[in-house]
C-alpha cells in the first residue's frame, strides 16, 4: 500500500479540517457558555431587584404604620387630656396625613369624644365628605357605555372650586359653567360646579392647586378644548388662568372635572 497520498490527506485535509473544526466547536462553546453567564447575571440582578423593591415597600409599610401609631396616640392622648388646642392639632393631622379607613375612624372618635366645637367642627367635616364621596360614586355609576360623538353636550363636566380660594374661584368656575352651556354642553348627565372642600383637598389623589383639568388618557382632544375654552373666558373676566391637565386613574369615561384653586 502507498502511505504518501495517505499521509498526505492527513497532513493537509484531514488534520486542518478537524483543528477548524474543534475551533468552531470551541467558539460555539465560548458563546454559549459567554450568553448563559450574561443570562445568569441578568437573572440575579433582577433578583436583587425585586428583593430590593420589597424591602423599600416592607419599610415603607412599616414606617406608615408607626405614623398611623404615633397619629392615632396623638388623638387618644388629645382627648384623655380633653384638651382642645391638642385636639385641633390632633384634628388637622388627621385630615392632612392620614387616608382610607383610618381616617374615617379617627374622625369619627373626634366627632364622639372632642370637645362641643371639636365636635361641631368634625361633624361637619364627616358630612362635607360624605357628601363629595356620593357625588363621585354617582360618577363611577353613571352609564356612559355609548361612546358619544365630540361635542360638548355629550360629556359630562364637574367645575370644582376650592374652599380655601374663596368667592373669586367660584365665580370663576361659574363662568365656565356658564360657558359651556352657552356653546351647547348639557352633559349626558349634568354640567356642574362643585365645592371642593378643604378636607377632600388634603387627601391624597387631590393636593389640587392652581388650575387644573383632570382627563383620562384617551380623552387629550376634549381635555384641550375644554382648556381653551375656560384660558378664554377667564381672561375675558379678568382672571388669566393657565391650566394644566393631569391624568387621572379612576375609570370615568367620556367625564371630565376642572379645578379652580388660585
């Protein structure tokens, strides 16, 4: 047998055919050993990640607790004193920095056991809120399950004016309203102007100062005609007002509120 055409296959196909291809082999390997290592680094990150946010939310969560404690000790200790001064504080804490069921609850023990005016004060203040939380019931209830053409007459608007602005806001809103109507809204429902309450104001998902116009976010085209339209008549009464529209979260549709609270 002749080994030199064999040995040269060897040494020039076959050898370097299999070092390319144990290269290749090599390379591939490298790559996918390279994207499982990326992989696993992004899987612990995300791991630290989420493990980072409970720990912020647990702390959070812990922290709202302690200050719900110290608040509720402030209105117990305020009453055990039957103290006034104390209770107004205790009061104004409890309109300011708390929310949900607690709130309720703690104006509630304020309306049952402050002084006469404590009392007065809060009671009033529980059926202010109960009130504005009827009227936006009604707006979560409210079948708008038609989608309307774009005219104002189709949607329905709440004018809110704030307590705190006084006399001048209301007017204000009533020429919006007036407005309005004037170029045809009548709402699916209603075109109002509303009290907005000192003690809604301060809860959280209000804080509303300056102007304002609520929207949800398929509703940018009527939000910015309603901004036009009240810029114009405020300026035209002598109030300039820019509004600025913000987003909001509850599921309203075809139903939007302004706020005026210079």
């Amino acid at each position: 047998m002749n080994w030199k055409p064999f040995s040269a296959f060897l040494q020039n196909v076959f050898i370097p055919l299999i070092t390319v291809t144990i290269a290749a082999m090599v390379a591939i390997l490298n790559f996918s050993v390279s994207n499982l290592d990326r992989e696993l680094k992004e899987q612990v990150a995300a791991v630290d990640i989420a493990i980072k946010e409970a720990r912020d939310e647990r702390e959070r969560i812990n922290a709202e607790r302690e200050f719900n404690f110290k608040i509720y000790d402030l209105v117990q200790l305020s009453l055990e004193e039957k103290n006034e001064r104390k209770q107004e504080v205790a009061k104004q804490f409890v309109l300011v920095m708390v929310d949900g069921e607690l709130r309720s609850r703690l104006l509630g023990v304020l309306e049952a056991g402050g002084t006469p005016m404590i009392k007065q004060e809060t009671a009033k203040i529980i059926a202010k809120e109960k009130e504005f939380q009827i009227e936006e019931d009604s707006n979560l209830r409210t079948d708008r399950s038609v989608k309307p053409t774009f005219d104002w007459e189709d949607w329905d608007y709440d004018i809110f004016w704030c307590t705190t602005s006084g006399a001048s806001a209301k007017e204000q809103a009533e020429f919006i309203k007036q407005q309005l109507e004037m170029e045809g809204a009548k709402g699916r429902v209603r075109v109002r102007v509303r009290e907005l309450f000192s003690s809604v104001n301060a809860r959280s998902g209000y804080k509303i100062s300056g102007y304002a116009i609520r929207r949800s976010e398929n509703e940018i085209v009527q939000a910015n005609a309603l901004e036009t339209l009240a810029e114009n008549v405020l300026l035209e009464k002598g109030y300039p007002a820019v509004f600025k529209q913000q987003l909001t979260s509850q599921k309203t549709r075809w139903y939007i509120s302004a706020f005026v609270c210079p």
